[in-house]
C-alpha cells in the first residue's frame, strides 16, 4: 500500500501546499525547566560512586532526566503539578478528545522533535559503554536516550515516535503522521502561534481553532482512533513490558534512580521491590522524593552536577 498520499483516509481532498511550515527554534528554554542547582553533598557522592563502581547497574529514569534539554516536566521547577495532561479514558472515549489531542499534539511536535540529548543522557551512555551500567529503564517518551547512544532502553511508558491504530493495531511512525497533518491542515501552525510546549510535545489550543483541525485515520481501517505509542495517564503499563522491567531488575546490582520524584507508582514500584530484595537504590534528583528511607542514598541535586563527575572518575 502506498502510505506517501494520505490525504484522501484523512477526509476530502484538500489543495496541494508549495511551501512547508518553517521549523521552529527547539523546545522550551530550560530557564523554564531546570529548578535551581543546589550544592552536591560529598559524602552521598562518595557513596553513590563506591556503588556504581560495583557495575550492574539498572538505570531509571524521569522526567528530570530531559528538563536540560528543554522539555518541561508535569510538575515545573516548584514540584507543583501545573498542567493537566490527556487522560487515556478521554481519549479513548471521544472523537472531540483525539481530534483536540491531535490538533496540540501536532502544533508543538516541530519542537519538541528539535529536543536533543544533554549531558545526563550522554553520561549514562558513557557509563554503559564502560562496562557499569547494563540497562536502562526510562519513563521518558522522547527518545532521547536512544539519541545519546544508550543500548537496552526499556520504555516503560512508551514512545512520542509510534503511532498504533486503536481499532486495527496498524503501526505508523509519529513523521508519517505529522507529514500527512501538515498537508491536510495548512497554515495550522502558524494560525495556533508559539505556545510553550508541554512535557508531551502538545501546545494549548483556543477551542475555535481546534474545530478546524483535520485529525489523522488509519489507512487500513479509515478510523480515527489514531493514538502515539503512549501510556497515557489513567491507563496501564503493558504487563509484558512490567515483567520485563522486573525481570532487568532482578539481574542488577544496584537501581540508579536520575530526575524521578518516584510520585508515580509506575516507577515507584521498582525502588519497592528493590529494597524488597535486598538491591541498593541510589537516587539522585532535584527536590523531594516518594520513599522516604529506602534508598541506599539520595542527592538532591541536578543531574548535570553528578553524572558528568561520575564518568570522569569511574569511566575515563
């Protein structure tokens, strides 16, 4: 099947646009995501690099992991909850909700597709490729990892890059989508503005201008239950991809938490059943965390004052 001409699974025919829409200049400034740096605590340090010099180490990450590479977390740099994201039951439920998901998903997707590793995702790949870390778990859905050279990454959550058919399970990649939107809805972007992205690449909308949008359908079905790879909130970790996880766990040495406040039990449960089983948990992250005394140590600091420090002194 040709997949190159879109238009007619997305509605009626519309003309054919002689010019793209401009990319724009990358994500959010991190002026916007980082929280401020905090002194790094020598001891916890000492102890932290001790136990990632033991190798076998598991890595899980958060959204603090990509806040240095501008793309914002759910809570802000203040730990307060500041958006309410796209619940799965909403999405799932109602045509209105896709074609709104799809209408802010599509306006900041040039954006938040422009963010690009930091020196966290660049360090953990650094400590993989030296032998001491051998997986690495992520909430992430934005690839970033995988960008900074990172083998064996685990998305728990799923990835901004697939698209699957809701009613057919027909895979697409998140481009094939975006390029069909760009031609079904000229001008859109320029018409929505330069909203400040969200931490899943979406942009708030005016109603109005939602109305207007031509949301994608599947080209095998014709339905519009089009939904990226993602769990979205309200819905479940796919239980193999939850064995999965465990199963990484149960071969590690040491769980190493970066840029997770632990508050969603979907990360949470891997320090549980860690300190269950007897595996150290480090966890190093800006501001306060769930599970209070079960991490081995835990700094409250920025990743980029940790990582980097680790590599120069157990990876070089």
């Amino acid at each position: 099947m040709d997949r190159t001409l879109p238009l007619r699974s997305l509605g009626e025919p519309v003309a054919a646009v002689g010019t793209t829409p401009p990319v724009l200049d990358g994500p959010v400034s991190t002026a916007l995501t980082l929280p401020p740096a905090t002194p790094l605590d020598e001891p916890g340090y000492a102890v932290l690099r001790d136990l990632v010099a033991a190798g076998r180490v598991l890595v899980l990450t958060g959204a603090g992991m990509s806040t240095a590479s501008g793309i914002p977390d759910y809570r802000g740099p203040d730990g307060q909850r500041r958006v309410q994201p796209m619940q799965h039951a909403e999405f799932v439920g109602s045509g209105q909700a896709r074609q709104r998901y799809w209408a802010r998903a599509f306006s900041g997707w040039e954006r938040f597709a422009a963010a690009r590793p930091n020196v966290a995702h660049e360090a953990v790949a650094a400590l993989q490729r030296a032998g001491l870390v051998d997986g690495v778990i992520t909430q992430n859905v934005d690839g970033l990892h995988q960008r900074a050279g990172a083998r064996d990454v685990l998305e728990l959550h799923g990835s901004l890059g697939r698209v699957v058919c809701l009613d057919c399970g027909e895979p697409y990649t998140r481009e094939q989508v975006h390029d069909w939107l760009v031609e079904a809805n000229p001008g859109f972007v320029a018409r929505a503005g330069g909203g400040e992205v969200r931490p899943d690449g979406d942009v708030v909308l005016a109603e109005e201008l939602v109305r207007r949008f031509r949301a994608p359908r599947c080209l095998v079905c014709g339905g519009d239950a089009l939904k990226p790879d993602v769990v979205f909130f309200g819905g479940s970790v796919p239980r193999p991809v939850v064995e999965q996880a465990f199963a990484m766990l149960g071969r590690s040495g040491l769980l190493l938490v970066l840029g997770s406040s632990l508050r969603v039990m979907s990360g949470y449960r891997f320090v549980r059943r860690a300190a269950r089983d007897g595996i150290p948990v480090a966890v190093v992250t800006r501001g306060e965390t769930r599970g209070a005394g079960e991490p081995t140590v835990q700094l409250d600091c920025l990743l980029d004052d940790v990582l980097p420090r680790l590599v120069a002194d157990l990876a070089a």
